[in-house]
C-alpha cells in the first residue's frame, strides 16, 4: 500500500507542476497595453478552471502526504538503527549484576 501511494503521491506532484506551467502569466495585462499581448492558449476561461484545478490538486496532495506520514509510520518496526544495536548487543552479551 505504501508503495501505491508513493506512486499516486509522485503523479499528483507532476500534475501540479504541469497545471501551474500551463497557468496564464498575471503580467498580460500591461503586455497588453504595449501590443504584444500573449493570450492563453486553451480559451478565455481558462484560468478559472486552472485555478481550481491547482487547489484540487494540492489538496490532494496534503492529503495524500498525512495519509503518507500515517502509513509510514504504522509501518516502523523499529524506531533507529541504534536501538537495534543495542538490542544485539544485549542478546549477545547480557549485563550481569556488579558485586558489591
């Protein structure tokens, strides 16, 4: 399963950054007024739907990081390679009680 939603969570990331490269530029107005004005490609109201576009897609990509970070962590078996350390240590060779 983690492995699924690190797929989902790279191909989500890619959509985000191709919908925000396609997004119209906020300068087209002033390029406008000097005549080279530069209109989006995909239509007029294009923008209104990139926009809610970016924030479906970003939402779902917080989503899917929490959903990430829980699944992730169920997942830990251990918590550091340290304390693994010491539990083979500790099997090996068990600490004996000093003398008084």
């Amino acid at each position: 399963m983690f492995t699924a939603l690190l797929i989902f969570h790279a191909l989500i990331a890619l959509l985000l950054i191709i919908v925000i490269i396609i997004q119209p530029g906020a300068d087209e107005g002033m390029a406008m007024m000097g005549g080279t004005g530069t209109g989006s490609a995909f239509g007029a109201d294009t923008g209104a739907v990139l926009t809610k576009t970016t924030a479906i897609l970003g939402a779902i990509f917080m989503l899917n990081s929490l959903l990430l970070t829980v699944v992730g962590t169920k997942m830990m078996t251990s918590n550091s390679v340290v304390e693994k350390v010491v539990k083979t240590q500790e099997q090996k060779a068990p600490v004996k009680p000093a003398k008084k």
